[in-house]
C-alpha cells in the first residue's frame, strides 16, 4: 500500500488556486522532492498532508488513513518540519520538546537522545530567542523526530545549517533515516540526489512527476525561469 495518495487535490485561498488538480503516489521509505518557485503550491502541499489544511476537492490517504475525515487517526504518525521552525522562542529547547513529549506521550528520555543527536545539550538549558538560527534548526528537527514518526515532511530541511550540523541532522531527516519523506527544495543537485521521486509545481500545477532517474537537472532549473 501506498504511504501517499493523492488524487485531483485542489486548494484555494480566496480566489486563488494554490494547488490545482495534484495527483501522486508514493511508496513507503521513498522519498519526493517537490520543486517549483515560491508560491508555486509546495508548502500548501505539505500543509494539507500534515493535516493541517483541509482539501477543497479531491482525494488524500495518508498512511492509510482519509484526510481530512481520518486526520486524528495519523497525526501522531507525521513529524513536520515546516519553513518556521514551529517552537516557543520564551522557552528553552528542553522545555519545547518536553512540551511536544506530553502531546505525544513520549518519554523523558528521548527528550534527552534528539538533544544530544543534534548537539544542543549544552545550550538546552537558555530560551530559544538567545540562540543562533541555525540552532534553532536543530531543535526543531529534534521536535520533528522527538516522536519517532513514520512519515517526515520537511520544507527547506537544511535552511541555516552549516556543512558539519547538516551531517548531524542527515541521520534523523535523511534517506538513511528510513522514514517515507516528503521534500521541499530550491536545490536541484542537492534534492535530486536524495530524490525517488520528483514532483515539479508551477502556479499550484504539476509540471513535473517522475521517478528521479530520469530527472535532469536541467529541467528542475526550468521550473524557475
């Protein structure tokens, strides 16, 4: 069974169609690497696979279940990494995963692990607003994976990330995290290598759908000219 399926998805904001007619289907441990400018519909894709905005027309499983009718069934089997960063900047990095932890009935201890997996321990202790944003990064992609979910949605994962903390993240968001992924990307080379499957969005259209091997570069750079 497919983690993802999607079939005549539209979405509007008023007048204006985000996303018109999206069709996909993607296999469990696979990822997509969704590319196209900004305001071309991708971070209202991932919105509406995380459950968080409701489809004006056509049909969406995930993970097996409905959207939106079934959206109480996988939220907890989803973790979101979204262009903003989704945490308290008053609270310190233990307290915004201790808080994620009791949504999702997790354990003191893994609190502990995902700060340690993204070097933070040593800084979990001050407010987030004391933190540079590439920290910041870090902990939100610990709140991400804080409840080991099975399927990651990532908007710009490495945003503000140097060379040696994109290293530490690529075991928890990376394909080597197993994980079925959904990414969102501006780097043609960089996503088409970590890519199974892309998917090419222009004006909230699908330019674009094919198994990444037989992607080129070139045509991901069309896509923003």
């Amino acid at each position: 069974m497919a983690a993802l399926e999607v079939e005549g998805l539209a979405r509007h904001y008023g007048e204006r169609e985000a996303l018109s007619d999206v069709s996909l289907s993607l296999e469990a441990a696979r990822t997509l690497v969704v590319f196209g400018p900004n305001g071309a519909g991708k971070t209202t894709l991932l919105r509406v696979l995380a459950t968080l905005l409701r489809p004006h027309a056509g049909a969406v499983r995930v993970l097996g279940s409905s959207l939106p009718g079934d959206a109480w069934a996988v939220r907890g089997r989803i973790g979101l990494l979204a262009h903003e960063p989704l945490l308290y900047r008053e609270l310190t990095a233990r307290e915004n995963l201790r808080f994620h932890a009791r949504l999702h009935d997790v354990a003191e201890e893994r609190v502990e692990e995902v700060l340690e997996a993204v070097a933070i321990s040593a800084r979990a202790s001050e407010p987030l607003r004391n933190l540079s944003r590439g920290m910041v990064q870090r902990v939100a992609v610990a709140r991400a994976v804080l409840h080991d979910p099975e399927l990651l949605l990532l908007d710009e994962p490495y945003a503000n990330l140097d060379p040696a903390a994109i290293e530490l993240v690529e075991p928890l968001i990376g394909a080597a995290s197993g994980r079925t992924r959904v990414v969102c990307s501006h780097d043609p080379g960089g996503g088409l290598a970590e890519a199974d499957l892309v998917l090419g969005l222009r004006a909230g259209r699908t330019v674009l759908l094919r198994d990444a091997a037989a992607v080129q570069p070139g045509e991901i750079a069309e896509l923003y000219r």
